[in-house]
C-alpha cells in the first residue's frame, strides 16, 4: 500500500515547526539570569530576592573596560528595574499563549538591560 502525503496536512506540519523549536521559556530564564548576573549586581546591586548567578558557560571571563559604542546602551539601575518588570510581564503572556506580545517585551527587556559590565 502505497501513502500519498496529503499536501495541505504536510504544509500545516510545516509551517508549525518553528513555533514548536522556540521556547520563550527558556529565552525569559536567559534574560533573568543575564539580571541576575555579576555585571546587573554590579550597575544595580543584589535585588530583593535575586541570587547572583555566577558560572555561566557562556559568560566572558573578564568585564570588558571599553565603554559600548553606543552610549545610549549604557545599562542603569532603573534599566535594570524596568528590565525585571518586563520579564515578569512577558511571562505572563507566555503562560497565557500570547506569543506576540511576549516576543515584544522580551525585546524590551533586552533594550532596557543594554550592554551589562
């Protein structure tokens, strides 16, 4: 017997693997630990709540001593505060489905974090 794929049911399997491959759960878990990093401690202090999260195996070893090329992205503590509100929101809209929306302010988040030290 021989199986004729339906072509509409193999461009649907298609068209959903990129939504299946990306999980904004784990994106916001790297956000919040880039926050809870030595270089957020070090701009904004040990928040309430927050551990420092140290030996990342993709963290750079040395603080960088050169200021960004763009001085907006100098990273603040209200930067960083604005930052945690964001995250905290876009994990609302994960848990409610809004992949929209959390894309968003995870994007938000990652401006208002900018270059860390």
């Amino acid at each position: 017997m021989r199986i004729v794929p339906n072509l509409a049911a193999l461009t649907l399997a298609i068209l959903r693997l990129p939504a299946m491959a990306s999980s904004y759960a784990e994106q916001i878990g790297t956000i919040e630990r880039r926050l809870d990093s030595a270089g957020a401690v070090q701009v904004a202090g040990l928040q309430e709540g927050h551990t420092l999260r140290t030996g990342s195996p993709r963290g750079i070893t040395t603080a960088r001593l050169a200021a960004p090329s763009d001085p907006d992205m100098v990273t603040t503590a209200d930067h960083v505060a604005v930052a945690r509100t964001f995250i905290n929101r876009a994990t609302d809209e994960n848990r409610r489905g809004d992949k929209r929306s959390c894309e968003n302010t995870m994007t938000q988040a990652k401006g208002m974090i900018g270059a860390l030290p």
